[in-house]
C-alpha cells in the first residue's frame, strides 16, 4: 500500500479517512478474479508437484497486480473511460476488431476455467453431472450480475467480499491442518524454473494471477469513483487478501498435498479427505464451488465491457454468455482432465496479458490522456520492466511447447 502511495501522488487530494472507506468495492469486484478455480487448481498443483519451489512466482505476481490494478482504477476514475474505449478511440477497425477477436478467446478461457471449477464442486458436493453443474454455473453468474444491476454496485462488491473471506477461511483450515516446513518457506522465495512442467505452472500462475479482463472491469468500475486515494486503499487491501489467499493455496498443495498424483479434481479431493480430513475436503469443495459462481459473475461483466467498448453496441447478454461458455460444457461432457485442462487455460490468460499491459501502460503514460494524474518515471519503469519479463515468461513457455 505505501509503495504504490509513493509511486504515484493523486491529483484530486486526499478524501476524508470515512469517505475513503465508503467508497471500498471495485477493487475487491475485480479481486474475485485472482481466486477462482483456475487459481486453486493452478496454485494447489504447482504445490503438490514442486513443494514451495513456485511460490516466489505467486509473490512476485502479486507485486505486479497490486499496481496493474491501481493503473486500471486510476485510468477510469480520471478519464471518466473504460480500457477498451480508450483502445478503440486510438486504433482503427481492422485493429480493433483484432483486439476483441483476441480478447474474446482470453474470455473463453477465462469463463472456462470458471464453469469447469463450479461443475466439479457441484458435482464432488452433490452429485450434480458436470454438464448441468457448468450450465447452473453460468446462469448463476448472470443472476448475480443482473441482481447487481437492480440493486448497484454496492451488492456485487458485498458478494465478492463476502467471497474472498469464506475462500481464504477455507484454505487457511487446510493449511493450518498441514503446514509445510519453515524452511521451505525461505528457499520457495529464491526464483527458479526446474521440473517438469515448471514453466507451463509458472505462466499459469502469472496469468490466474493479473487477468486480463480483471483489468477492463476494474478500469470500468472505477469510473463512478474519482478519488484516487480511496482506490489505493481499495486496491492495496484486495490484492493482500488475494495475494495471500494464492500463497495459501500453495502451501497447502506444498503441505498437505505434496506428491499427490491426482489428475483431476476428484482426486485432489479425495487426497484432502485422506490426508487432513473430511471437515478440510468440504471446506475446499465450498471454496471452489464459491469461487466459481462469483467469479462467473466478473467475467460476464468484463465481457460487456469489452464489447460495448470496442464495438460501440451491446451484445446481449444470454448470447455472448452461451458463446463463451459452449467450450467449458462441451469439454466437460467429452471428458477432458479438468486439471490440465484449467491449468492450460491459466497459461492462456499469461499469453493474452501483453495484449492489456501494453495498452494500459500507454494509456496511463500519457499526459494527453491523463492529464495530472499521468504515471510519473518510479512507477512507469518497473511496470514496463514487469511487462518484458511476462513476454519473457510467454516466449520460454511457447519453446517448452514446440521442444515436445
């Protein structure tokens, strides 16, 4: 918090410690984002195969959130515009059109790892099938939004909270049952990239971690709020939550899970009865179940945001939803690993992240834009430098893939 307050000063002044605390939520709309199924399965495995070797990646992802989130919120708050406006007031239509293909396929993704976390709780819970779990789960997802609709932001932004606590809750039980070694700890900080499938885990951390439509939400929410010193509160107490939140998850596959050979969510599950107990599996379905319902929520609505701001006309709703939601269904029911295939969809996410990074730190560079509240060089740098080490990160993962 006091690092991105340094970073960059506000130019509307400081509101009142109250007013500031009022004005909470967005962030915590787009937090939602950094703990669906995608990060649980993504973090849980990258534990249970590697120990803590990974966590400096999820820490390391979270310092980069925390100010890629700020950037979205300040481009919103001061030119009153979404992302995607912005990308389509400066580029052509052959461009733009281009972007919204791009950023579709990130929403498939994206909705796919949602629909496919929520299905698997549902059906381990209750025995629902997989396919009528993934459809329960995306009109959920839609019911919330259109709730939040009727009834403001203020109950989109309560449901998220609400939704961080219980997921964190359940997987701080897990982790306190089975903790992994104090020294693990240390040595899971020092950066390497060794193991099978290291740095297809690590770009599926990076990108479960800072999303791309987490960002175009965020840039849009915060539009309704000016006051740049509340966003950083926002922002700096949801990415905590969040961030731990992922560590968590780690550790727990690093603890409790470590060398779990489970292909799937059933057997990770069964591996959490075994190992620490029936209270920790129920806590860690609830968690997925809840993290893939709310989140369904967020990626609707960031891909409203995308199209109304790229296309300059609406979508319906229930059209785009069966679109982006086809995929999870028809995978579910041909029966493709719900593991790997989330896992790849996270590594997906890492490879359309450039495509958000670039344009926003443009954006929020620009003084025409942004007029005061331009990024100033502390921040601008870093940013820039995070942005190359995440083409770095998608260019060694494409070579993993071509060398098998």
């Amino acid at each position: 918090m006091s690092a991105i307050r340094t970073l960059d000063a506000p130019p509307h002044g400081r509101a009142p410690a109250a007013s500031r605390v009022r004005r909470l939520g967005p962030a915590f709309v787009a937090a939602i984002a950094y703990v669906d199924p995608g990060n649980v399965v993504t973090n849980v495995t990258a534990g249970a195969a590697h120990g803590t070797a990974l966590l400096w990646v999820v820490v390391l992802a979270t310092l980069i959130a925390g100010p890629v989130q700020y950037l979205a919120a300040k481009l919103g708050a001061t030119t009153g515009r979404s992302l995607p406006e912005l990308i389509a007031e400066h580029t052509s239509r052959p461009v733009r059109l281009a972007y919204w293909v791009q950023a579709e396929g990130v929403s498939v993704a994206t909705d796919l790892a949602e629909v496919v976390g929520a299905a698997i709780a549902l059906h381990l819970l209750f025995g629902v099938p997989l396919v009528i779990g993934g459809v329960f789960a995306a009109v959920v997802g839609s019911l919330l939004l259109a709730l939040g609709d009727r009834l403001g932001d203020r109950f989109l932004q309560g449901v998220s909270v609400l939704s961080l606590v219980i997921i964190a809750g359940a997987f701080l039980l897990c982790l306190c049952a089975a903790p992994p070694g104090a020294g693990e700890l240390g040595h899971g900080l020092l950066p390497t990239l060794r193991g099978d499938d290291a740095v297809m885990l690590a770009a599926g951390i990076v990108g479960a971690t800072i999303m791309p439509h987490a960002v175009h939400v965020h840039s849009a929410c915060a539009r309704r709020y000016p006051r740049l010193g509340a966003h950083r509160l926002d922002v700096g107490l949801a990415m905590l939550l969040a961030g731990t939140t992922n560590a968590v998850m780690l550790l727990v596959g690093a603890g409790a899970l470590r060398g779990s050979a489970g292909d799937d969510f059933s057997g990770i599950a069964a591996d959490v009865a075994a190992r620490i107990g029936p209270a920790a599996h129920t806590a860690f379905l609830v968690a997925l179940l809840v993290s893939g319902l709310t989140s369904t929520a967020v990626g609707t609505q960031a891909g409203a945001v995308v199209t109304s701001g790229l296309l300059h006309r609406p979508i319906p709703a229930s059209v785009r939803r069966c679109a982006t939601v086809l995929p999870a269904v028809v995978l579910l029911a041909a029966g493709v690993s719900p593991v790997r295939m989330l896992v790849a969809s996270q590594a997906v996410l890492a490879v359309g992240l450039p495509m958000v990074l670039v344009p926003l730190l443009l954006a929020t560079s620009s003084r025409r834009t942004m007029g005061a509240a331009v990024n100033s060089r502390r921040l601008t740098a870093p940013m820039w430098l995070a942005t190359v080490a995440v083409i770095g990160l998608d260019l060694a993962l494409f070579e993993e893939l071509l060398s098998h």
